[in-house]
C-alpha cells in the first residue's frame, strides 16, 4: 500500500498531486492541488478526482511564511489523507537538467551540486525546483526525490536544432537551444500512442498553450525541433513573456534607454506577451471577454505568432500529418484553436466547428490532410510514472 507526490514548484507557487499505488496497476489519481500566493498571503487548496474541494485554507498574515513552511504542511495533510499507505517517493519537475541529464534521476548531494550549476540558466524557475527538494530533504531525510527534467525530452533533438548562430564556443558553454515542457510533450506522445498510433508515428506538432506557451515537432513520438529555446522566453508570445524578439531590443533598451538587466528582464518575463499588449490582463479567458481593442489585438498577435511559429517546425518536419492542442488554452479555448487553424488551411488544416466549440477529442474534418486533437496534458502523471520507474522499476 504505496503511494507517490508529484511536485512543481515555483516562485509563488506549488503545485502538487498525490497517487495511490498498487501492486502491477497505474498509478490512480487520489487528490492534488496548489499552494498559491506564496509571500503574500498563501492559500492551499485541494481537490480530489472528481473536483471536488477537499481541504482548502488561507494564512492571511502569512507573507513570512518559507516554501518549507508550506511543504510541512501539506505532507502532513498527505500523511493523513493516505494513511495507511508508505508516501514512497517525491517526483518533481525540475526546469534545467542542461546538457547532462537525459534522464530523470534519483536526488543525492551530487544531483543537486550538479542541478545547482544550472540555476544561471534558469534564474526565476531553477533554484525554486531545488529549494523545494531541500525542504523536503530537511522534513524527511530518508524520503527518495527523483528530479524530472522540462528539457530531457528535447535532449536527443538533431543538433541543428540545438545551435544557436553564435561563435562555436559559447554553444560548448552551454549557451544553445534546450527546449521546455518536455513533461507535457512526453506525456502527449504517449498518449497519442494510445490514441491514434498511426498519427503517433507520424510528423505532429504539439502545441502547448497555457501561460507558458511553445510549440514541439515530433516525429514518432520524439522531439526534432521546439520553439522555447535556451530559456523559456523564447518562441511563441505566452501570458506575461514577450516570445522571440529582436536582440537588438535588448540592446536598445539597456544602451539607450539606460534599463538595467534586473529592469529588462522582469520587463521580458512578467511585463509582456498578453498582459503587456493588452495592458488588461495576462489571462486568455479575462482578454476574451473584453471587447476592447486592446484586448482583440492581443488575441490575434498570439494566433498569427503562433500560426507562423508553426509553420517553422513544419519546415523543421518536413511536412505535417497532425496538430495536438494542450494545456489550459489548447485544451479550452476553442476560439483561439479557431484563429490559428484558420491562417493554416492551405496546408490542409479544417477544422469542424462543431467538434472545435465542443472540445472534443478529434476537431479536424474526417477528410482533412491533417488531423487535429485536442488532448488534455498531465505533467503530473508523467512525473509520477518517472518517479514509479526509478524507484521501483514498475512502469
Ligand atoms: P500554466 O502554464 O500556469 O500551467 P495553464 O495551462 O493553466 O497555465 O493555462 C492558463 C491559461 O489558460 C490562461 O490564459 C487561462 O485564461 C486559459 N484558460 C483556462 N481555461 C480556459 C477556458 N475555459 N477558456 C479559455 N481560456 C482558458
């Protein structure tokens, strides 16, 4: 009677899910959640398989409160909510696994040595995945981490697809092209397996919309080309990050407008992408419902980016058989689905409205060129299985 955590945690937020193990079965889904607002007033709150609230509570005056904090308590709600049962093991994703780790791997003073090293290269996401497995280090000491890694999946891409056009020796520096949310493109490539095997083996770029944003080209099921590059800010306009832009605006920015990096870089990172054009809001669903201009220009920047940004990793594909939405816009928003497949017909792309408005699984014509699907992510699972694999060798 086992069970496993699965962990993501970020600056102001964790998010987790907690599965129930038995003997030769999947791991089942038993309760997950966040803690939000971590420094300013945190709330955790958790709901079981069904959607239901299950726990839910708020530290008002908690602005002091550390991630460690936090962590104890919700390890003391999962002791209880699976008591009976030995929590075996602590999955988490984890942004940066560099040019190193392929792989996930189980946590040791070296790992995070290692992992420590990286953290340059993953400023605002990297040393909060660390601190949370110290903390957890610190309550357990004997519990087993196992560090999943946002790049591993882009590892084994062509390395064409890896170089930057800078000189040769900053790409053995480590400054190139890793690409992220392999969590969630690992876990649509197995799914799609199951789903439609033929599409599976095919040419399919996944396009993984939520407030982090990027596309992925796979062919059978690995990764060739990605659009996030050697950070998170890179490819397609997302909710607060500006996507690919000209270097040169960094540059004016910091030699004529006298902006500091820490200035250009919150600028890049929290002020853009959505929120930045829309001067609203960084939510898709807040900018839909807003009939300004500002808000609509948003909207169809982040089609027409995401349309033409596709078009890219079909020339890195050499074609294309079909198209995976996912995350909380692909999965959701069946407008901005709309939008972009509309700028993509003459490459074979219909979609049936009707499927589209209902979120269904296959939303193309049944006689297009290239299928389309709309197919929930779940990074969580995916470090779940991992986390299973490493430490018992069951998946
Ligand atoms: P994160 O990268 O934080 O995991 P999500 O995958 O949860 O992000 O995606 C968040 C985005 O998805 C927000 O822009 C939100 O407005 C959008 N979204 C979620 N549900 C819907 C919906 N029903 N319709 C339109 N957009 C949605």
């Amino acid at each position: 009677m086992k069970a496993v955590v699965s962990l993501n945690s970020g600056s102001s937020s964790i998010k987790f899910a907690l599965y129930t193990l038995d003997t030769g079965q999947p791991p089942v889904f038993s309760a997950g959640g966040k803690i939000e607002r971590i420094g300013l007033a945190p709330r955790l709150s958790i709901r079981q398989a069904d959607g239901t609230v299950i726990y839910d509570r708020d530290w008002v005056d908690g602005a002091a409160l550390t991630h460690g904090e936090l962590l104890a308590d919700l390890f003391a709600w999962a002791a209880e909510h699976v008591s009976g049962r030995e929590i075996v093991a602590v999955g988490h994703r984890i942004v940066h696994g560099g040019t190193t780790f392929a792989a996930p791997c189980l946590v040791d003073d070296a790992l995070l040595d290692a992992l420590d090293a990286l953290c340059p290269l993953a400023p605002l996401h990297q040393p909060h995945n660390l601190a949370a497995i110290r903390a957890i280090r610190r309550l357990q000491p004997t519990l087993a981490q196992v560090a999943c890694f946002d790049t591993a999946f882009h590892h084994d891409k062509p390395e064409i697809a890896s170089r930057l056009a800078l000189p040769r020796e900053m790409h053995e520096q480590g400054i190139r092209r890793y690409g992220f949310h392999g969590l969630s493109y690992e876990y649509i490539a197995r799914r799609l397996r199951e789903l439609d095997p033929d599409l599976a083996s095919g040419r399919v770029i996944t396009a993984h919309l939520g407030n982090g944003a990027s596309l992925c080209a796979m062919h059978d099921g690995h990764s060739l080309d990605t659009t996030m590059g050697f950070t998170a800010l890179d490819g397609l306009m997302m909710g607060t990050r500006c996507g690919s832009i000209d270097p040169g605006v960094v540059l004016h920015l910091q030699i004529q407008m006298g902006m500091s990096p820490q200035q250009v870089e919150h600028l890049l990172y929290q002020k853009s992408g959505l929120l930045g054009v829309s001067g609203i809001s960084s939510d898709m669903r807040a900018l839909a419902s807003n009939p300004s201009s500002q808000a609509q220009e948003a909207i169809d920047l982040f089609a027409w980016r995401a349309a033409r940004e596709l078009c890219g990793l079909v020339a890195s594909l050499g074609g294309i058989d079909g198209i995976v939405f996912t995350a909380g816009i692909g999965e959701n928003d069946a407008d901005l689905r709309r939008r972009i497949c509309e700028r993509l017909t003459w490459m074979g792309i219909e979609l049936d409205q009707d499927a589209n408005m209902a979120n269904a699984g296959i939303i193309s014509q049944p006689d297009a060129r290239v299928r389309v699907l709309v197919i929930p992510t779940d990074e969580e699972r995916m470090i779940a299985l991992h986390t299973l694999n490493i430490v018992e060798g069951n998946v």
